[in-house]
C-alpha cells in the first residue's frame, strides 16, 4: 500500500478551496482511494463554502474569491 499527498480543488460560488488530501494506492479494485477522514473533510469544506461560512472551511486549506474579469 503506497500513500501520496495530493491538492484537491474545490469550488462552489464564487470561492475556490485547495485542500491536501492522502490519496491511498494498492493493488485491489479499489485502488486509488480516500480516506473516510480525507471524505468528510472534502465534504465540509464544499459545505462551508455553499453556505458562506469562509471561516470554518479556512480551518482546513486555503480559500480563494473568485471574481469574473468579464462581467455577463
């Protein structure tokens, strides 16, 4: 079983995350693969953002405002 760090983007609205993350790599079926922990942190992150909540998804990786350079 090989273990290796990895950055996941996530974006929703106008905010984008980068969140590290262990991507786990063995030679079943599975493979490659999250962990349970790594998951949810994902999942909270999106969460946080969807309701505006910079501060707790701050707690996990970096957050960035994402601003159009060419208005609709």
């Amino acid at each position: 079983m090989k273990t290796k760090k990895q950055t996941k983007i996530i974006h929703e609205g106008e905010y984008m995350a980068e969140i590290e993350v262990n991507i786990t790599y063995n030679d079943n079926f599975w493979s490659p693969y999250l962990s349970l922990e790594d998951a949810e942190k994902l999942d909270n992150v999106r969460l946080a953002l969807r309701e505006n909540d910079i501060n707790t998804a701050a707690k996990f990786g970096r957050i960035y405002h994402l601003t159009p350079l060419i208005p609709r």
